[in-house]
C-alpha cells in the first residue's frame, strides 16, 4: 500500500486558499487534482489548467460513467474531482490535494477514511466580504450569495479533521505545512491544529460570533 495522503482543503471562497496552498507545496511534489466545472471561467482562469470547464451534459456523462470520485453543487453550478489522476498519483506515492467545498469533502471522507480534512479559517466574516468585494470578479448579488454560503461553511468545519486561520499568510502556511507533514509522519504535532482541541472549537466558534 502506498503511504501517499489524500488532502482534502475547503475554506470559503476569497479566504486566500489557493496563495496558501501555492506557497505551501512550491517546492513539493504533490499533485493538485484539476476539476471539472459548469462554471463560466472567470478572467485569468485556463482551461485545463484552475479547472476543466466543460458542458453540464458533459458533467452528468462522467456521472453517469463513475468518472468522479465526488460532486457536488455549490451556487448553482456543478463541480466534481476526476477520480482517476488522483488515483494514479497515490498509487505512485504523490499526496494529492483536493481543493473543494464541505459536501464533497465530507463524500471523500465517508469513502476515503483515511484522508486528511483540513479547514482554513478566515479571522473574520467582515473581512471575508471585504476580500470577495475587491476580487471584483463578480456581482453584487453573487458576492452576497458566496458571503451566506461561506457561513454556512464555517459551522461546518467542527466536521474537519485540522482547523487553521488564515490572519497572517506566512503563519497560514507553516500551520499548513505542520499539520501536513505530522500527519505523515504521526507525530502528533497536527494535534495543535485538531477539532479535538477545545482551542480549536473555540477558535472557530469566535469566528461565528464576530460575524
Ligand atoms: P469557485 O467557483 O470559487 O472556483 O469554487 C467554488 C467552490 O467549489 C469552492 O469552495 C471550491 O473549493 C469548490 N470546488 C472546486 N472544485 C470542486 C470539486 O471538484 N468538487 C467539489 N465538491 N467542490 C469543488
């Protein structure tokens, strides 16, 4: 058996998820799972390369035809991870990452016992709107709608197995890197970051509670 981990990252969206994992593995072999989405690409985004923007009668194909390791719906568009690359890179003895919402991510788990569930926290739910308005990528109503969902999301990550904030990027990233690597190596060093720690549940408890 390969001793590879499956990583499972979720965080709300303009919570800076994707800089962090950037400078967490920019010098690690690891594989980033490319998914497919029915979503419009967004200015910069590169087919093949952020996501594979494909046609929902493509997407419900690779349903129907078990291409998927999980799916899901998140704003009214469809998402889901091609099982097979993934599979390739654990079976060769690469982590793989998979940077998705908490209901795929709760599928993966349900399926996958073994792979690691890790939250990153916005320090505020202000900041949080702030960030997804300065994005500038999308409407009003758009923004509103990815503000309440991301809420929503927070009272979810007391299901995640590692909780860390993203206040400051540097930190964000060695948290990051400490429960990745004690994981591997079991040295209990993740337990700091663990939603069996009461300072955890109280750290994302203050998130709702400032919103
Ligand atoms: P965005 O449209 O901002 O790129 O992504 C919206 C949400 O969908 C984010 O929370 C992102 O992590 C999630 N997402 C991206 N790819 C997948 C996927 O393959 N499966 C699931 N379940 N969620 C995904």
């Amino acid at each position: 058996m390969s001793s590879a981990k499956l990583i499972v990252v979720s965080a709300p969206s303009g919570c800076g998820k994707g800089t962090i994992l950037a400078k967490a593995f920019e010098n690690r072999d690891v594989y980033f799972s490319i998914s497919c989405t029915t979503r419009k690409p967004r200015k910069g985004e590169v087919d093949g390369k952020s996501y594979f923007f494909i046609s929902q009668e493509e997407f419900d194909r690779m349903i129907k035809d078990n291409e998927f390791l999980e799916y899901a719906k998140y704003n009214k568009n469809s998402y889901g991870t091609p099982k097979i690359p993934v599979f390739e890179h654990l079976a060769r003895g690469t982590d793989a990452i998979l940077e998705i919402e908490t209901e795929g991510a709760f599928k993966v788990k349900k399926a996958f016992p073994d792979a690691v569930l890790l939250f990153i926290l916005p320090p505020h739910l202000t900041d949080l709107l702030r960030r997804l308005q300065k994005r500038g990528t999308e409407t009003n109503e758009v923004i509103l709608e990815r503000f309440s969902h991301a809420q929503g999301e927070i009272k979810k990550a007391y299901r995640y197995d590692y909780v860390i904030m993203n206040d400051d990027l540097d930190e964000a990233v060695k948290d990051f890197l400490t429960v990745v690597d004690s994981v591997r190596n079991e040295d209990g060093r993740a337990y700091a970051f663990s939603t069996k720690n009461d300072e955890i549940v109280k750290m994302i408890e203050g998130v709702l509670i400032n919103a």
